[in-house]
C-alpha cells in the first residue's frame, strides 16, 4: 500500500491471542500482533497444494509438503523493504522464521524472546515500522538511525528526512487519514487477544435477510454504548495506553475502532452466513457441515471454540453447525480436534479441524464416513486472482468438488457439475 505497510489495520489478521485472566506480564501469546506475517498485504491462503497424480502419498513423502505460504508471506517484506523480515526477527530475538513459526504455534513463549514487558512488546512492534517508505531504508542504513521522522498526521509511516516525505506526499496524502485509523486499530487489536473484544452480542431481532450492514447489525446490539464503554474504560484498554507509547486518543476514537474490529472479528461467521443464504442452504431444516478449505493460521490461531457463535445468534433455533477447518498450515489449538461422526449438535456450532489438505482429508474422512459431506465448503482469501501458481494449487480441491457437489444455482454456471 502507498505510503506504507498495512500489516495489521485488517484487524484480526492472525496474531496471537492473549486471554482474560493472563497474568500481568506478556505470556506466550503475546508476541505483537501485526507481526504476523499473515498480515502482510494480498497474501492468499493456501489453498490445496499440487500434488501429483491423485495416488496415495509414496511412504517416503513427508505429509502434507505444501508451499509454506506463511513462510512466503513472511519473506514477501522483503520484496518492499529489502531486509525488514531481518529486522523482525531481531527484534523479537529470533534466529530464524522458524523460531518466529514456533512462536506463533505457541511451541515457544514471548519470554523466550526477550519480551518481558507490555511497554517492549508495544515498542518492538511499532520498531517493525521504522524505515523510510520512499526510499525503503532501514535505520541501519541512515548516518543517524535516531533520524527518522513519522508522519505528524497519521503517526503510521516513517520517513527518513524532509526530501522523503516531501517526495512521498501526493501519494501518502491520498491514505493518510486511513492510515491513521489503522494506526490506531493494530494497537487496539490487542484486546482480540486480552477478550475484551468481541463484546457479548444479542441474538438477532431480525431475519438475517434484513441485515444489510453493519449499521443493521450493530442496531440489534443492546445497551451498545454501555458495551463499548465498558472497554473503553477496562484494565486492557488502560494498560494498552500505559505502555503504547503514544498519546491516549479521545474515548470517541476508540470506539469507533472498537466497532471496526468488532466488525473484522465477526466478519467471517457472517460471511458463511450470508453463503449459506445465497445459496439456500437453511440451517433451520437440518444440521449442517461447513467445510473452511485452505485454512491457514489467518483463520485458526487462536480461535476459541466460541469464535463462530455469531451463526447461532444469526439462525436462532438452528439444527446445528459444524465447522471443520481444513488445511496445512492450521494452527493447534482448542479447536484442533477430529470432525464429528455424528450431527452437529442441535443449536450449537461446533469447530474442528485437520491438518492437511483438502484431498488427503476427503480421502481419510468423508470417504470413511470420518466426517459428513460438505453443505458448504468456503475459501477465504483463495488468491485465486494474485497469483496463477496458487490457482494451479486450488486445482485438484476444485476438481474434487466439481466433480463431487453439484452447483446449487439454477442458472448455467462455471461451477456446474458438467
Ligand atoms: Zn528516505
Ligand atoms: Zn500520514
């Protein structure tokens, strides 16, 4: 993006939750969390990898040998600011993306990395943003690495002198005052993982079908000030302001960067809501199966249990949904358990997971009747558009399912069976 990375302004972007009830310093989960690579800009998912043939794996293979597309995404900051995965990793006193991985994975804690403290675990994280975004250098690379100024306006981007900034303007002008928005949401994204976000939602007081937006949604919320108010004045909030080093915004400000990442964190449950709609799939009639293909820690790190709710919120008095997020860079987790064998459920949703791709995972479990047909099989951010090696990597999951699930729209359609 002009004028800057946009690594964690999408909200939820992955990153490391950290639970109510954390003890009062960092603790495993707390790495920052715009540094998760699955932040970076237009990085798709991982979608089934290429694999040769539809033969079983030869016993040699190693399982599941995927592109490690987080891994690319993480070397991706490279390709905008050569040397900034470097910096990263120093400054989390990492080696290599491995130990970055493990981290991530939970396999190691924030400790282990030297971060002791919220004010450090706030720094470093804003320490990833320091270089110049006109001429891309690093503070290493600067006579006086104290020199670089951010921009007054939007305190988003760097630069590293007058000349800089000046010759970045007509571009930065244009995002600027975006920028500053998502400024201000990576650091208040924090408290996905302290809890306090999402607050507590209300069962739906009308068919989904009128619930066009956002503003709909938030107008079925009640006592939604008094909700936003009481994260505005939470613990969290106040520590998060202690440490940030950076001036406490106006309570107005942080409310509404609470309702967009409100928006960001159920955006996903509403997004399968609406396929199922589209597509006529009622979750009222009979209970469900939704398969997520191509889920990367983007959809898994640290999701709880509970993180699809919405959908019940959303079809109250359903038969029941189950959600298995299938892919290989799934992350473990509460909701790394097998899928059901049996019905989700009546009225819950119920989150599970495999890791691997999408193909192995038909063959292993719906073939076996391990685990039930899709109703839905949803891909988010497939990447289908990026990148022509991703689609070819989609290839045998779409020539699985087109061959397996017949379209459900009347009309001729590309996605027909035929
Ligand atoms: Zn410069
Ligand atoms: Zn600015």
């Amino acid at each position: 993006m002009a004028g800057g990375r946009r690594r964690g302004g999408g909200g939820r972007r992955g990153g490391p939750r950290q639970h109510p009830g954390t003890p009062g310093t960092p603790g495993p989960a707390s790495l920052p969390a715009p540094l998760s690579p699955a932040a970076t800009p237009a990085q798709p998912n991982a979608g089934a990898a290429p694999k040769t043939g539809r033969s079983k794996k030869a016993p040699e293979e190693p399982a599941a040998r995927a592109p490690d597309v987080d891994s690319l995404g993480f070397q991706a900051m490279d390709r905008n600011v050569p040397g900034l995965s470097h910096v990263i990793l120093q400054k989390l006193n990492m080696k290599s993306y491995e130990d970055y991985k493990s981290a991530m994975d939970g396999r190691k804690s924030g400790s282990d990395f030297g971060i002791r403290t919220y004010f450090d675990m706030f720094q470093k994280m804003e320490d990833t943003f320091k270089f110049c975004v006109e001429c891309k250098k690093l503070p290493d690379a600067l006579p006086d690495p104290k020199s670089l100024r951010r921009c007054k306006r939007c305190q988003n981007v760097y630069y590293c002198g007058v000349a800089c900034q000046r010759a970045n303007w007509p571009l930065h002008k244009k995002f600027c005052k975006k920028l500053k928005l998502v400024a201000l949401d990576r650091l208040v994204e924090w408290l996905i993982f302290t809890g306090d976000i999402p607050f507590p939602t209300d069962t739906w007081t009308k068919p989904a079908w009128d619930v066009k937006g956002w503003e709909d949604w938030f107008s079925m919320q009640e006592q939604l000030e008094e909700k936003l108010g009481a994260i505005v004045a939470g613990r969290y909030m106040t520590l998060l302001w202690a440490n940030a080093g950076k001036p406490r915004p106006e309570d107005a400000e942080l409310r509404e960067s609470i309702r967009r990442l409100v928006t960001d964190f159920h955006s996903r449950p509403l997004t399968i809501g609406l396929g199922l709609r589209l597509f006529g799939i009622d979750p009222l009639t009979r209970p469900l199966t939704v398969h997520v293909v191509g889920a990367s820690h983007v959809e898994t790190l640290n999701t709880r249990l509970t993180d699809y709710d919405e959908l019940t919120r959303m079809f109250p008095g359903h038969q029941g949904v189950e959600m298995v997020m299938v892919g290989v860079d799934v992350v473990d987790g509460p909701i790394m358990r097998p899928p059901l064998t049996t019905l989700a459920p009546r009225g819950k949703v119920y989150l599970s997971s495999y890791k691997g791709l999408y193909h192995d995972f038909w063959e292993s479990h719906v073939e076996t009747k391990l685990a039930a047909p899709p109703d839905l099989v949803v891909g988010f951010h497939p990447g289908f558009h990026a990148c022509p090696d991703l689609l070819a990597g989609w290839l045998p999951t779409l020539l699985l399912l087109l061959g397996t699930i017949a379209c459900p729209c009347s009309s001729p359609c590309t996605v027909s069976r035929s």
